[in-house]
C-alpha cells in the first residue's frame, strides 16, 4: 500500500514539473497610448507579421485611449503602426492612407512599434508623433481674379512602416478667401518639391518653389514630430518671409519657375 501512494505521489509530482506547451496558442495584445491624444477623429491601428498585413482596427480616440484596442495575434514578432486623428483620409486596399482629391492631410499623429507577442497577454504602449505640417501661406500682391494651390508629390502613408508614399497632391486656396491667405495641413514629405502655383482662368501664371525655401531654412522631413511652418509671399517685391515654428524669420528672394 505504501508502495503504491508513493508512486502515485511520484506520478503528481512529475505532472506538476511538466510545463505546458503554450506555443501554439494565440497572444492577446492591448495597444494603449502612453499620454493623452489630444486629437479627434478615428485612430487606425495596423498589426504586421512577416510583411503582411494580418490585424486593423478602427476605433474611437475615447475607446483606444480606454484600452479597448485589444487584438489575438500568433505568437510572432510583429509590426504595430498606429495613425490618430482619421478625419476624411480614406483606407485603400487596406494598406494605403490616403489623401481625397483637392483635399488637406488630416491632423495625423503616429507611431511604427515593434513587439515580440511569446506570451498569453502582451501590453503594448505607443507614444504618437506629429506627422503632418501645418502650413500658413499669404500671398501679397496678386493679380486680379487669381488664386493658387499648392502642389506636392506626397498623397499619404504606407501603413506597413507609416512611412509617405508618393501620390499627386493638391490643395486648392479655400473659396472666399479674396484676402490670398490661408492655412493648409500637409503631409510628411519625402523631398523639397512642394510648389505654388498661381491660377488665372484655369491657367498657370507662374509657379514658385516653397520646397526649395524650406530646404534652405534648414528644415526636416524627418524630425520625428514635424513642426509648423508660416510664409508670406510678396509677389511684387519678388521675396518671400518664411518662420518655422519659433525659428528666427528668414527673407529670401523669390525664383520663378
């Protein structure tokens, strides 16, 4: 009798020492923000495993930021992207953030993280950057019954790696403003080929080389939140005024292409 309750004890404590092979099981990951959004509109979370697609989520700010961005993922090393402030940007084919036509960037914010998921839950806090540029334009001196737009070769993100992806852009002066002044969001670009281009009657009068401004400021495109940037075109005097954020304001001679 004693024999047999020792091996049974035995038996219990081998069972014990074997651990389960949990590998095969799926890894629940919440994604939360690490501060406060401070944006509107929708967040587009992207989940990224061996290069392909395989989780998006479109939530609320108020329900991302409550933790309700909950994905069950395989047990791989995977690529998080987050983009907040979704306000009339479209998703195409689930892999582009884009632009509308004759629209602005939307006031995007966000982040590229990587996370291992080899256990049952993984928590994954991001912190989201400023991904877009606010560009307060004015022209001086227009001719009469003109107006302009500004041109780029940026139209969104790449939701694998949240990088631009080349596209035309353009965005037109808003309607009604006579005054030549307006304020426009941009996205990140991937040079200094932004243009403005001055319209009569459908026609191009002239165009004028914002990149080639901001490059000479000294500004990057790949400051990992991008700042601000105000210009004031003199089309007579032939100079353009240009102040990044709180940059000391710098004037330099206007070249028309």
């Amino acid at each position: 009798m004693r024999r047999i309750v020792f091996l049974v004890l035995c038996l219990c404590l081998w069972a014990c020492s074997v651990k389960e092979d949990r590998s095969g099981c799926p890894c629940e990951l919440l994604i939360r923000p690490r501060e406060a959004l401070g944006t509107d509109g929708k967040v587009l979370v992207s989940v990224i495993q061996d290069g392909a697609m395989v989780r998006q989520s479109l939530l609320n700010w108020d329900d991302f930021e409550g933790g309700k961005c909950r994905l069950r993922l395989n047990r791989r090393p995977a690529r998080v992207t987050v983009f907040s402030g979704i306000t009339e940007m479209d998703l195409l084919r689930g892999r582009m953030l884009d632009i509308r036509s004759e629209h602005q960037c939307d006031a995007v914010y966000s982040c590229n993280d990587v996370t291992e998921l080899q256990a049952d839950f993984c928590e994954l806090p991001v912190s989201l950057h400023k991904n877009y540029i606010q560009l307060g334009l004015t022209v001086l001196n227009m001719p009469d019954s003109s107006a302009f737009c500004v041109c780029g070769s940026v139209r969104g993100y790449d939701l694998l790696d949240s990088t631009p992806y080349k596209g035309s852009f353009i965005c037109s002066q808003e309607d009604g403003s006579a005054t030549g002044s307006c304020s426009l969001r941009l996205p990140r670009q991937l040079g200094y080929d932004l243009y403005l281009d001055l319209l009569q009657c459908g026609e191009t009068l002239l165009s004028v080389p914002l990149g080639s401004f901001i490059e000479q400021s000294g500004y990057s495109f790949e400051d990992e939140d991008l700042m601000d940037i105000t210009m004031m075109l003199d089309l007579q005097k032939a100079c353009v005024w240009l102040r990044i954020s709180d940059w000391e304001e710098v004037m330099l001679p206007i070249k028309v292409g």
